[in-house]
C-alpha cells in the first residue's frame, strides 16, 4: 500500500470536464486534483487532429513538471480520440484513462433500440470513434442517430444556451431524434451534461441523458487501487485555466477559486 495521495491531472478544453471533476471528488476520496481548462485553444472539437494532440502533449508536459502527477484524465471526448494512443506510447508509467461516448450503457438500457449520439465534429470523425460503434453495434439490434454539434460548447461556455440562436440549433439536431423514438440520447462530450435540461425541454418527451463521469471516475479508482494507492480520506482540487472562463460557472460547478497558467 502507498502512503501518499494519487496525484490526478485531468483536462479539458474549458467547462466540460469539470462534470468528471464532480464524479471524481464523489468517488475518490484522499486523492490531489488538478485541473487545467484549456481555453485558449478552445473548442477542441473543431481543430485538426494534430493540433489537439499537440495540446494534449503540452498539458501532460506541464502537469508532470509541475504537480508530478501518477494519472492523467483526459476530461474529453475529442482530445481522447486524437491524442490517448500517442500519450500512453510517450507516458507508459500513467495511469491514463480517456473519455468515450457511453454507447454501451446506452444499448444496455434503451427499449425501442434507438439512441442519439451528440458530439463534437471531430469526435465523430475520429476512427476511435467508428471503432467502438464497429465493436458495440453487433451486441442488439440498435439504430444510432448520430449528431455532430458545432457551436454547441461555445454557447455552454458563454452561458448563452437559452438564446434564440442556440435554441434554433438545439431543435434541428434535436427534431430527428424526436420524430425517430429516440428514448436515450448519449452525451459524447463533456460540455453537453451542462445542457441536458434544455436538450430535455427541445426534446419535448421522457429521454435519458447518458454522460460518462462516473464511469471515468470508477476506472481511475479500479487503476488506482491496482497501484496500491488507497482510497480514504477527503479529496481536494485545485482550478487552472489557460484563457477566459465564466467564474460563476466554474464556482457553480466546483466551488474553488481558478487561476490562470501560461501554457
Ligand atoms: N468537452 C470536450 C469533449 O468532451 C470538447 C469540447 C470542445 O472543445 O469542442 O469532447
């Protein structure tokens, strides 16, 4: 057994990945997080592959230099897809664990077989992506009504979610899934559990959100324990940021002052 406390860095392009950080304090107690809101390079979801690894890299660079973390969470669907393979090949002594769409909880618990998937574009052109599509779809006979959503993590960030231009969005993603019986929609991307009452309200009829927090959490915890890291008592985080952030959503969602790091 070890001694000391689990060091996690866990990163996002922004708000996003503070719903992991809010899974994690839940079910890993004793452990030192820190957590870096890319902003200056957000959104992810619309940047070329190499770019969002290069960033993927930095972070882990900065997070190793200064914190001497023992995990890396990648708090993001599109930073998962473009950058977890490259990052356990250059970082073989982490405990690394990415984010991906909860389709299999979703096949698990919708009734009429058709699910929704909302993402970010580069999430959903990703291979990684197609591959688990690939491995799951053959499980039971599902229709998946796959959704990219740009703008959609701008509009989180800017807390404009009830504005006439993101509701417009909103209905005609949201509209298929309506008419098509969707029961479960998957949240594939971190952001999107900050919108799930206003997908609701679109949505107009008994829907289950799917997000993957927990379950991120759970393996960190699995991995952990593995390493001989004990799991007791109380957990604590600290916020950084590369670029602008709402301060009151930040505090809403994790009540910790955030400071800015130049990356
Ligand atoms: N929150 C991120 C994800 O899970 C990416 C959002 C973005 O910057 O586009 O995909």
């Amino acid at each position: 057994m070890k001694s000391e406390a689990l060091k996690i860095g866990i990163f996002d392009s922004g708000l996003g990945g503070l719903t992991v950080v809010q899974s994690m304090m839940q079910h890993i107690k004793g452990a030192k997080l820190f957590y870096v809101a890319d902003t200056k390079h957000a959104p992810y979801g619309e940047k070329t592959p190499e770019q969002i690894l290069q960033f993927s890299l930095a972070l882990t660079h900065y997070f190793i230099e200064n914190h001497q973390i023992d995990a890396l969470v990648i708090a993001c669907n599109t930073a998962t897809s473009a950058a977890i393979a490259t990052l356990r090949e250059k970082f073989p002594k982490l405990i690394i664990v990415g984010t991906e769409p909860a389709i299999k909880p979703a096949i698990k618990q919708s009734t009429t077989g058709h699910i929704g998937v909302l993402a970010t574009p580069a999430t959903l052109k990703g291979d990684k992506y197609q591959n688990l599509v690939d491995r799951l779809s053959t499980q039971k006979e599902v229709r998946l009504y796959e959704q990219a959503c740009p703008g959609l993590v701008e509009h989180i960030e800017n807390n404009t979610l009830q504005s006439p231009e993101s509701l417009t969005l909103l209905e005609r993603w949201l509209a298929p899934m309506r008419e098509a019986n969707v029961d479960t929609i998957v949240l594939g991307c971190t952001h999107y559990p900050l919108a799930k009452e206003v997908i609701k309200e679109v949505m107009q009829r008994e829907v289950v959100l799917i997000d993957s927090g927990d379950a991120i959490a759970k393996r960190v915890l699995d991995l952990s324990r593995k390493e001989g890291f004990q799991n007791q008592g109380s957990a604590s985080v600290k916020l950084l940021t590369t670029g602008p952030i709402d301060k009151q959503i930040v505090n809403y969602l994790v009540n910790e002052p955030i400071e800015t790091i130049v990356l």
